[in-house]
C-alpha cells in the first residue's frame, strides 16, 4: 500500500522508532478542506480530527497567523515567570468554564495526573488522610501511571501493576455500585460525562445528580475528565452543562489547543487552594505559544454562532446516521452528543474492519469499545464534507455486508 517514498518513510520510522502504535500505511504531510494529504499528495477525508484534536479544523488562517506571530515573539517561557498570553489564556478559561482556578500542563494524561494529586493533597489535609479514589469500569483517562490507575479497563493496565494503590471501581451510570464504595476514606471521585474510548457511552442525567449530591454530603473531590468531551465537542462550550450540574475540578485537553499540545486543570478554591508552591508543576505547560493558541480557540468556541454550528452539524450527522442504520442492520444504536458520536455495530461484524475498509477507501474514522465506530471531526465541519464521508461509508458497510 502506498508508493515508494511513503513505503520508504515508513521502513525509516519502524527502524528507528519505538514499536508501540499499530499504525496504517500511510504517512501524512499536509491538510487542506477537511482532507489529510500523504507525502504523495493522496487525499483521505478527515472524521477524527487527530481524535478531537483539531477542533478548528485546517483551514483558519487566523489561528495560522496567530501561531507564527507568538513563533516570531518567544516560544517559551519559564514558570518562575508570569507570560502575558498564559495570564490571557488563564482569565478566559476561568471565565469559560465557571472555575475559580486554572491550571495549565501539557495534555489529557498530565491534567488527569494533576487532578488526582490535587485529590490526594485534599484528602491528606482536609479529610483526615482519605486516600481513596472512586473511578469507573470502561473508563479511560491516560497512559501515565496515575490516569492509568483509573483507567478502568484491563487490557491498558495489566502490563504495569501494580498501580497506584487505593483506587476502586464502579458500574457506570449504576449509582448503587457507587454507593457500596462509600466511606470515611474516599477523597476523589474521576469520570467522563461521556465515556470515549469506552464505545461513546454518554451518562444519564438522573444518575450524574445522584452523584453531584453523594461528592457533596460526603465532601468528595468530584472530577470530570472532560479531555475529549470539552471544548464544544459535544455542542456546549462543556458536556457538563448537558447535565444540570457541574463538577468541583475540571480537566481538559485535545481540542483546547486546536492541535497545539496543551491540557488544563480547572477547580473552584475550595480544591485549588492545596496546590501551593512546589506541590505541582510543570516545565512546559502554559508555555506562550500553546496558550496563544488556546486564547484563539476560546475567543472561536465561545461564539454563539460557533456553538450553534456545532449542534446543528452533530444533528445533521445523527439524521444522516438514522437513515444508514434504516439500510444497514448491522448498526444496532446511535449515541453520543455534538461532533462526538458512535455507532454500534452488532457484534456479528468486525468494527475493525469496517475501520480498515474505510481507511482503504480513504475516510478516516475512529473504533472505541469493543464494537462502537466513533466519529469526531473538527467542529467546523461542513455538510458538503459530511455527505461525502458518509457515502464512502455506506460503500464500505455494503461491501461488508455482501461479504
């Protein structure tokens, strides 16, 4: 697959790079109206967008020229020092989610990282050593070793154990496994409001409540990793505000940056007050050039137009979807919010073959779970783009059928 330079590139890369990324053959170069282009200029269809990285898409010539603008002043900058795109960045994210407190790293992991410690420090200082952390079965939240302690699925963690010690798992969206966790000793509770990497399974609002009380009697840290979901992904500004409440500390990631790596811990003060100087840190996060970049990305996302495209493009996707599930059986359920959706594929049917096959014919989508297919474009997608991508799909689900 692919001519002789990406089949060269390739062979360079395997030789000389770690082997841990099944990767297909493909080596990309450039991007341009929802298209990825390899170093043969063979265009494939975008539907991931570096899995909800690219948020504003490849085509924004302002966040182009805002990034080269911060490249011509200075790229980075010391913590022991305040930077003026950093102060921006922080007022506008505070102002933007609602918390008291911002905190900037380098990605979902780190934040997840952070707000675990910040959990641990709490719980040290304020509730009489509790050490515990509640998380979730099918969860994911990271590849370090804290994020992987949450992490609850088997085949990321077995490798490594032990793990950090303390965590306990509970059915999601089962507000009775929760409770049987309950005591004295639990500090922090961590979940997605949308599972993503667990097959795009969203929470049900009657069950996030009953959890907003329980973290609030109990005075337990409640965390939402908000990584994938943030960042007008689901058509809100935050999936949080789907649910009528809201967490005590915030994580993001992904489309915060626009594809510049950045991650973020938000928190009211009651929590961000226990990270004082050199309980945490970081040397490149808040650097100038990545908050530059999200300063551009809130000063877009937080457009009411902007917001609204987002939701009316999920629905048109979900309408699009509707009629493909009418032809094609194997697709059993839609789920999902805004620009993050899965369709789940009877089991019957390998969904990485329907992700190979789609990549074959060059549309790039994504799998999550064990059977779900997961669709995460920019969020300046157009229909035109839409349309195209989903006949490419349809073909492929024939072809799999027929098989």
């Amino acid at each position: 697959y692919g001519g002789k330079i990406v089949k060269q590139m390739m062979e360079n890369c395997e030789k000389h790079g770690f082997n841990n990324y099944t990767r297909y053959p493909v080596v990309f170069e450039s991007a341009k109206n929802g298209y990825m282009i390899d170093v043969e200029g063979t265009k494939y269809l975008d539907f991931m967008a570096g899995i909800a990285v690219n948020s504003m898409g490849y085509d924004d010539e302002d966040f182009k020229n805002i990034l080269k603008d911060q490249i011509g002043k200075i790229i980075h900058c010391s913590n022991i020092y305040y930077n003026a795109p950093m102060i921006r960045a922080t007022e506008l994210l505070s102002k933007a989610t609602g918390f008291d407190k911002v905190f900037f790293c380098n990605s979902g992991a780190e934040a997840n990282e952070g707000a675990l410690k910040l959990a641990r420090i709490f719980g040290k200082k304020s509730k009489n050593g509790a050490t515990k952390i509640i998380a979730f079965a099918n969860s994911f939240h990271g590849r370090t070793l804290g994020a992987l302690s949450v992490t609850g699925q088997p085949k990321y963690r077995e490798d490594f154990t032990p793990l950090i010690p303390d965590v306990f798992f509970a059915e999601y969206n089962n507000f009775d496994s929760v409770q049987k966790l309950i005591d004295d000793k639990v500090c922090g509770l961590i979940m997605e409001p949308i599972q993503g990497e667990g097959g795009v399974i969203p929470a049900d609002v009657e069950f996030m409540k009953q959890i907003r009380e329980l973290c609030t009697k109990e005075n337990i840290m409640l965390i939402f990793d908000e990584v994938q979901t943030g960042i007008a992904r689901s058509g809100k500004m935050f999936a949080f505000e789907h649910l009528g409440m809201r967490p005590d500390v915030l994580t993001l990631a992904k489309g915060l940056g626009g594809g510049v790596p950045i991650g973020a811990i938000c928190a009211d003060e009651k929590f961000a007050r226990y990270f004082t100087p050199a309980t945490h840190g970081t040397t490149f996060g808040g650097n100038p050039l990545a908050t530059r970049a999200v300063e551009y990305v809130l000063s877009r996302i937080s457009q009411k137009e902007f917001l609204e495209n987002v939701k009316n493009s999920g629905e048109y996707f979900i309408e699009k979807f509707e009629i493909l599930k009418q032809k094609h059986p194997m697709i059993k359920q839609i789920r999902g919010k805004g620009l993050l959706i899965g369709l789940v594929i009877d089991e019957k049917f390998s969904v990485a073959d329907i992700v190979k096959k789609s990549f074959e014919n060059h549309l790039l989508i994504l799998s999550a779970g064990n059977n779900t297919l997961r669709f995460a474009p920019s969020l300046t997608i157009t229909r035109d783009t839409i349309d195209k991508g989903l006949e490419i799909l349809e073909k492929v689900l024939n072809s799999i059928e027929k098989a």
